[in-house]
C-alpha cells in the first residue's frame, strides 16, 4: 500500500504532509538518474585501461641508482705486500656485494612494473643486470688471479 494511502485511509490528506510532493520529487529524481547511469556504464563494454608508460632509465636511477663499478687493481704479485692484498680482497668483496644488490634491486623493479614494462624496458633492464654481472665476474676473476700468483711468489 504507497504511502498517500495510508494517509487517506487514516483520515489525513497526501498534500497536508510538509514535503511530500518534494521528496517524491526527489526520490524520482534520484532514481532516474542512478538508472541512466547504471545504463549508460553497462551499456558499453569498459576499454581496458592502458599502462602507464614508464621511464625504465629513470625508475632504475631513481631506485636502484647507477650501476656500480669495481675497484681497478693494479699490483705486481712480485711486489704485493700481504696489506695490499687484504685491502684489495676487502675492496672486490664490498663491489661484489653493491653489484649483488644493484641486481637485486632490477630484478625487484622488474617484479614491480611487469605490466607496464615494454619490450623494450625489459631489454634495458636485462642489459643492465648482465652488464653488472659481467662486470662482477671480470673483477673476481681478476682478484683470483693474483691471489694465485702472489700465492705461487711467496710460499
């Protein structure tokens, strides 16, 4: 039974009740309104919101910063002291350990912008993950080297 009904039926008149006419007013309103929007959203299929591009160079500086370099030895094994060689052991342990984390910080970023990574962004992060490690390899390679010889020179 609608409410100016039950109204009348108790003896009072719809159009004595302050407001009535305005809040079936509004309420129609309100009602037209939710439905046109329910149609006009479900009416067409939604487009899949494209990615954001993403500045791959920047996000690496920003969060992993730039790739890091390892220390140049240059010694004899001849003429190395034992001191040299502790510093220099010291020196290509800590490189190793900023190149062990620079790369783990691309692969992190990797993880993170997967969706918006283009092809080419992820070329660029490989490149840079490569590069670190070959440049980590080269430098223990090195260091390993020297050990060998100053180890052969001073027994």
């Amino acid at each position: 039974m609608s409410y100016s009904r039950r109204l009348k039926r108790q003896g009072s008149n719809a159009n004595q009740y302050p407001g009535y006419h305005f809040m079936r007013l509004t309420f129609a309103t309100a009602l037209s309104l939710v439905l046109a929007l329910g149609l006009a959203a479900g009416g067409h299929a939604a487009e899949p919101k494209k990615p954001k591009p993403v500045d791959i160079k920047k996000e690496i500086l920003e969060k992993c910063g730039s790739i890091p370099y390892g220390p140049t030895i240059v010694m004899d094994a001849k003429t190395a002291t034992k001191e040299e060689m502790e510093t220099a052991k010291t020196d290509v342990v800590a490189f190793i350990t900023q190149a062990d984390v620079y790369q783990e910080c691309l692969d992190k970023l990797a993880k993170t912008l997967a969706e918006r990574l283009s092809d080419n962004d992820k070329r660029l992060l490989v490149a840079a993950i490569e590069r670190s490690q070959q440049e980590k390899e080269a430098l223990g390679n090195d260091y390993n080297k020297l050990v060998d010889a100053y180890n052969k020179l001073h027994k």
